[in-house]
C-alpha cells in the first residue's frame, strides 16, 4: 500500500467516534420546516444549529422560485458562465445584489467558497501580500494559497497588530487584507472602522467576507452597511447558503473590478454555473427580504434572547450581537456528549472541534423560530446542564 493510501488506513478519529456513538457529522435530515428538522430516525428537532437565518430556505416563495426555475431552464447550465453557462437569471441577480449591498457591480459564482476563492486568487499573484485574520474562514485561506502570493497573518481582530505587520513588510507588490464580517464560530464582529482606517493608511485592499452578516446585520445589507462603511470597503463576498437559503456566492465592488475578476477568476471561468434552482432562490430570497426586513429584527431578537436564558442556566455563551451564540463545552469528549444528550432532548445544534475551532456548540437561531421553540431548546439546555456542566445551578436574579 503505498504512503498516501496508509495515511488513510492509519485514521482512526472518525471511526472511534462511529463506534462511540458520538460522531457528529453527515447525519441525515429527511424534513424541515420552519423552525424543526425530522432525522432520518424520525425523531423530530428543534433546529439550532442551521446558518438560514432569515428562514427563507423553506419559504413556499422561495421553493416555487426554485421550481419554477429548473421547469423553464433545466436542472443544471453544464458550463461554466465564462462560455455557455450564463443565464439571464444570473445577470439579474448581480443587478439586483450590487443595488441592494450599495456596490456598482456583482459577479455570482456557484458558491461562496469559489466566491472567495475568485477574488482573491483572481486579483492576488506572486510579488503580492495577503494578511489574513488567523480566524478566518477557510475559504479565505485557501484563496490566498491559489493565489501564490506571500501570506501573513495577525491575530483575530487585532488592529495594532495588523498595522504593525503592515509597517514592517517591505513595499514590492500589491496587499490585501481579508477578513469576515462576522465569525462563523464564535459570532463576533470585525472592528470594521479601525480596519479601514489602517487600510487606507498602508495602500491595503480590504476583502470582508460577509457570508454570516449579508442578509442580516442593517436589515440585510451586512457588516459594512451596519459601520456606515459600505463606500469604504472595497470587495466584500456573500453566500447564499446562509440568510439567502440557496446556494452560490457573490462578489462585490466596483464595476472595473468586477469586469477584471469576470476575465480573471478561476473559480469562475473553469467550473459550472449556480444552478437555475439555486439562482432564482437566490434571487426570490432577496427580494423577499428587501420586502420583509423584519426578519432581520426578529432573529437578533431571538439571538438575544438565547443568549441571555443560557447564560441564566449557567451556560458561558459568546457576548455578540449576532444569530450565532457558541456554548463552550470545554473538551472534546464533552462537547461530544453534550450535543448527543442535547439531540436526546430533541435539540440539534453543531458539535465543534479542532481544527475549526477549541471545543464548543455551535448553536444558532433563525427568524421564523417561535417562543414555543426556543422554549423546547431552553428546555433540552436545562435537562441536560449538569451532565454538561461540573458547577451548581445558580438561580437567575429577577
């Protein structure tokens, strides 16, 4: 057997998390509705640990849109847009996208992964610099290594930092900073004013990835829109598998820009395009939510809400202000038995562990969930405090 082949033989990290009963991954979900998923087993869960924020993924408007879409257009493009893949269905989504999100210009890649992967590698090369927050998503990352440009890094959401790395590189090519507008895991934001102000300072480009603060923050116009900054921040990346309950990405900016990655982004040119399906989800999700921007009120309410009650329970929860609230567990066999009790409590959320992120549930809250749900979930959380936890309940103070 040869070296590569063994490396995979010799992993057992999975397979004793199999064999445990604890593996916490490519569980099947076989319905959803607004505010629950059935298993495959039948059993019924409160949903805390979906990214569609906005609930618009099983939207009657937003599934017709879909339908609709593949009886008129087909399933698949079969090409990529850069050749025979386009659709009218795509140019009008871009259109309506760089409107909403206050750019001159969008291009629409099959997913926000290639969104990023795009911009990044399309505008970066050798004899350039990337600077990326070391908690960034992987996505960014890996298109700062397509890019074969230098990388650096500064730590998570550390200004003095990145100025500092920026004061001391020498000044050969071009540089961009990429950071999320809000982090995935632990659901902070960037210090968006500071970081455009060291941008400016050192000729940085800024890229923030807003895949979990599109459609939500500043009724849906993102992290940018919400600092007052949109004008500021020159690329900014969406997907629409979050509040848009699709799948696809998007990249925004201006228009030159935008024309220069059509011509230049390989994750573009070299793979096919978002399906008719997605695009017009896509494209429905977001008029849906120009039209009904209380759901971007409603899921930070509910966010909040959460927040609050588990920390009453004696849960340390994130202090953001966003649809994501991580629950630290502590290590990784706890977290594991936490998230297995808590789906015994029928509450789902996403078990987390290296290398995402240090152990922790990763829970999450939708517009469309209701008291009656998010009173199940706090009923799961207490049922199952004092296994997860090793200190006294302490009564909430009224």
């Amino acid at each position: 057997m040869s070296l590569l082949l063994e490396r995979c033989a010799s992993y057992t990290r999975a397979r004793d998390a199999r064999n445990a009963g604890l593996y916490p991954y490519f569980l099947n979900f076989d319905g959803r509705d607004a505010g629950t998923a059935r298993m495959a087993d039948g059993r019924e869960v409160v949903m805390c640990g979906s990214n569609d924020y906005l609930g618009l993924s099983t939207d009657p408007r937003v599934v017709a849109a879909a339908a609709e879409a593949s009886a008129r257009y087909g399933a698949g493009c079969t090409g990529s847009r850069f050749l025979n893949g386009n659709l009218d269905l795509h140019d009008e989504l871009e259109r309506e996208l760089a409107e909403f999100f206050g750019k001159e210009a969008a291009l629409v890649l099959t997913t926000g992964y290639q969104a990023n992967l795009g911009a990044i590698s399309g505008l970066c090369g050798p004899g350039d610099l990337i600077l990326v927050d070391k908690e960034a998503h992987a996505s960014l990352i890996d298109g700062a290594r397509l890019s074969r440009a230098k990388i650096g890094w500064f730590a998570h959401n550390d200004v003095d930092d990145l100025a500092d790395k920026l004061a001391r590189l020498p000044r050969r090519g071009g540089v961009m900073v990429v950071v999320d507008g809000v982090y995935s895991m632990e659901g902070d934001l960037c210090p968006l004013p500071r970081l455009v102000e060291v941008c400016r300072e050192f000729g940085a480009t800024l890229l923030v990835d807003d895949a979990h603060g599109g459609g939500v923050l500043d009724k849906g116009r993102g992290t940018s829109a919400h600092f007052g900054l949109t004008d500021e921040v020159p690329l900014i990346t969406l997907t629409f598998s979050k509040a848009f309950g699709s799948i696809g990405g998007a990249v925004l900016g201006d228009a030159d820009v935008i024309d220069y990655l059509r011509h230049h982004a390989r994750a573009l040119m070299f793979s096919a395009s978002a399906s008719p399906a997605n695009t017009a989800a896509a494209l429905q999700s977001l008029r849906i939510l120009r039209e009904e921007p209380w759901r971007c009120t409603t899921v930070a309410d509910n966010a909040a809400y959460m927040r609050r009650e588990l920390s009453a329970l004696g849960y340390e929860v994130g202090a953001g202000s966003t649809p994501v609230v991580p629950v630290e567990t502590g290590d990784e066999l706890n977290t594991l038995n936490a998230w297995n009790l808590l789906i015994e409590e029928g509450v789902y959320v996403n078990a987390v562990l290296p290398p995402a992120a240090s152990p922790r549930l990763r829970t999450s809250y939708t517009a469309v969930q209701t008291e009656e749900h998010l009173g199940r979930a706090l009923a799961g959380f207490a049922a199952v405090r004092d296994r997860v936890l090793a200190v006294p309940v302490v009564p909430a103070v009224a």
